[in-house]
C-alpha cells in the first residue's frame, strides 16, 4: 500500500511540472508564430498543439525520473 501511494505521489508532483512545460512551449510556438509570420490561424493552432505534445512526450520521462530520484533522497 506504501508504494501505491508513493507512485501517485510521484506521479501528481511529476505532472505539475511537466504539464506546464508542455503548455508554456506550445503557446511559445503559437505567440512567436503570430509575431514572426504571415500564417494562416490553422497551421498556427496546428503547430501549436503539435509542439505541445511533442514537449509533453519529451519532457514527461525525464521529469518523472527527475522526481523519483530526488524522493528518494
């Protein structure tokens, strides 16, 4: 029972950091993308989301990871 709850421990802490990461690189994209070109509203959105789950992917594990060895200390 001890581990279950450690586990969703890990996982909520994991999750408010890897969450807004995710999101700050995705509007990221999208302010930049408005300010920088001419594109259409679609391959905004489109890229927007695109890079948000692409940083989501990757930040994910390695955030995890970073989590559990610093509560193990």
């Amino acid at each position: 029972m001890e581990y279950e709850q450690v586990e969703k421990e890990v996982a909520r802490k994991s999750a408010m950091i890897y969450l807004p990461i995710a999101i700050g690189a995705a509007l990221l994209f999208f302010l930049t993308a408005s300010l920088v070109g001419d594109y259409p509203p679609v391959a905004k959105i489109g890229g927007a989301i695109w890079v948000g789950l692409l940083s989501l992917i990757v930040s994910m594990p390695l955030v995890t990871s970073r989590v559990k060895r610093m509560g193990r200390r």
